[in-house]
C-alpha cells in the first residue's frame, strides 16, 4: 500500500467541504477511515456536474444522467465500496484517515492569492485502476478566469437567475453576470432588471442573490436593462451616475468570510447592496445614434481595417429626457444646417443669468400660466 501525503484533499472536496466533514465525523465517530475514490478523466457532463452547489439529498451522477440524457454508466471499485464512472481514464481507490491530519500547500487558491498550510485530510491509497491508454485529463485552477471558475460560472448564473425569478418572484429580473476575472466569480454579482422594475423589487433580488448561498454576493449590484451586466466598465458607469451612496447602498453585517484568503484577522464579513439603476429619466447616452455607427462598422469593414470587438453601449439611444427642439438640432447638424441652430439659440438670449443655467429652468418660468 503506498502512502500519497500531498494529494489534496481539500480541492478534492471543495465543491462539497461541509458535507465531507460531515461523512469525516460519522467515520471518526465509529473509528473506520472514510473510503474514496479520485477520477481523473471522465464524461464532460459528469466534470461539469462534479463542482456545482447541490442539495446534500441529490446525487451528482443522478443529475449528470439527467444533463447527458441518459444514465451515466458505472462501475463498482475494486477495493472500496463506491462506484465510479464506468469509462473513467484513471481511478485512485483508497482511504481517508478519519483522525490523523497533515500539513498541505502553499498553493496557489481561486481567490487568486497562495493559500498557506492547512491541516487537511491524508489518503492511503488502496489501488489503481485505468483504461488501456489512459488520457491524465486536468484543468488550471487558481487565480480566475480558469477551467474551473468557467465551469462554475455557466451553472451558477443560470441558478441564481432561476432562484431570483422562480423560487422569489422577483418582478423585472432579466439577467445575474457573477463577476470572473480576479474576483472568482463567488463574491461580486450584477442584476440587470427591467426599466419599470419597482425598486421594492430591485432591492428584494439583491437580498435575494446575497443570501442564496452563504459564499456567493458580498457584493451585489443592480443595473438597469440598457447596461451590459458582463461589461464592468458599463456597470461602473452606471455606479459612477445612477446611484447615491447614502440612499443607494446597503450595508449588511454577520456574513461568513466565505472562500476568502486566510491571512489577517478572521473577523466575520459583511454585505454591500447596491441600486445603480435608473430611476429616472436622464439625458440620452453621448454617442452617435444606431444607423450612425452601423454604417461607421460597415466603412471600417470596407478599408480593411482590424476587426472590431463591439460591447454595449456602442450607440447612442434615449434615456427619457429629450425633447423636439434639440431633435432637430441633431438633424441640422447632420443636415450641415448649422445656421438654423446658430439662428434659434441667437433669438433666445437673455440677460442677468450666470453661465450654465438650464435652460428649461428659465423658459419654463416665462411661460404664460393658464
């Protein structure tokens, strides 16, 4: 029987540590090590399944069956009382000291900084087992975007959009971008919902996506539907405009550190909700209208130029407060008619104001009440 002291243990049971330690306590308990087996390199659908977040009740290769469409063949081990995918590359089969623990890492964690030494759980390895011409299938990790953040990622934002929607009702809901790159998608999220969305309803889905699971939404914001909730420069920007931080943010204390580094004090952490959506009419985004800018993409095409990686926003568009008059402003200046302009604005001067006085403001005085 050889001894593997370093296999990690810990990222082996990752998606599931609480129940793991659970099984651990049971075997401890009765004084027998925790039988496992390791597979490396098997289906797509079963690595997909292998990290999600699902009840304790519910069997992971039952759901994966349920993805591919049909069961998923298995196989039992040759010396632990487990079963494994049938068409596995590789299996390790061995045992789990239910008492003894073993110093583990450095390594590098997914929160994007090195996780020091931890205590963790040590394997004796009872057999191994594989195909013919076994494939050592594996996947990056650590710092995010990875193969794994990746896999979370796809499975994760439909969840969480489905929770919001079906499980809570929420009105307006439209779309749950977890944020990826550095962050490890757990603890920043964005809500894209609908422009008439009650804000009653705005901050019940961030409450909503900020309790659904303990390590997810230390942060979550709320957007409005024209931003891209997948482009964090549009989300900034509608921080930087659309929300006042002493109406519009939320802070929560009591929340688990969650999968943070280890390093400093392990005080408990805290929730920040925050509404950036639109809660009333703006001026409309600086840019040249749709036909404009298509029309620019199409030019560029035609002299060959490199091509382009197009994010909303990308055109101009209305945000509600925009009127006739300056409509038409916009299409004599398209039309080259830059006297007509020059003529309107000279006609409507006044006296006795300070430079930037809306306009609106003054005009809206002068009119004849009824």
């Amino acid at each position: 029987m050889s001894r593997i002291s370093d296999l990690r243990c810990h990222e082996l049971f990752e998606p599931c540590p609480d129940t793991v330690r659970d099984l651990m306590q049971k075997c401890r308990a009765l004084g027998k090590p925790m039988p496992c087996a390791i597979v490396i390199g098997c289906a797509p659908v079963v690595i997909y399944t292998g990290p999600q977040k699902l009840p304790v009740t519910l069997d992971e290769i039952t759901v994966a069956g349920g993805a591919a469409g049909e069961p998923i063949r298995t196989a039992k081990c040759v010396t632990v009382d487990l079963e494994v995918p049938a068409d596995a590359e590789i299996v390790i089969e061995g045992l789990i000291d239910s008492d003894l623990l073993e110093p583990e890492g450095p390594f590098g964690e997914s929160n994007g900084y090195v996780a020091l030494e931890d205590y963790n759980m040590i394997m004796q390895v009872t057999a191994i087992t594989h195909r013919r011409k076994p494939v050592f299938a594996s996947i990056l990790s650590q710092v995010t975007p990875s193969e794994s953040s990746v896999i979370k990622k796809v499975a994760y934002e439909p969840a969480f959009l489905a929770h919001l929607r079906d499980q809570l009702a929420i009105k307006g809901i439209r779309r749950v971008v977890m944020h990826e790159p550095l962050s490890n998608i757990r603890p920043i999220i964005f809500l894209q919902f609908a422009s008439d969305t009650p804000r009653t309803e705005v901050w019940r889905g961030m409450q909503g996506a900020a309790a659904k699971q303990a390590d997810c939404g230390k942060i979550v914001i709320a957007v409005s539907e024209d931003i891209d909730p997948s482009n964090t420069d549009a989300v900034l920007w509608s921080l930087a405009y659309r929300s006042n931080p002493v109406e519009d943010v939320h802070i929560e204390p009591y929340r688990t550190r969650g999968h943070a580094p280890k390093t400093g004090p392990q005080a408990l952490d805290s929730t920040m909700l925050i509404d950036a959506t639109l809660k009333h009419a703006m001026s409309p985004l600086a840019l040249p209208s749709r036909e404009y800018m298509e029309r620019a993409q199409t030019i560029w095409k035609e002299l060959g130029l490199p091509a382009l990686t197009v994010r909303p926003p990308w055109h101009g568009y209305s945000l509600g407060d925009w009127n006739d008059t300056w409509d038409q402003f916009a299409r004599n200046a398209v039309a080259g008619e830059w006297r007509k302009n020059g003529a309107n604005t000279v006609a409507r001067r006044r006296d006795g104001l300070i430079p930037e006085t809306p306009v609106r403001n003054v005009e809206e005085r002068e009119k004849p009440r009824d």
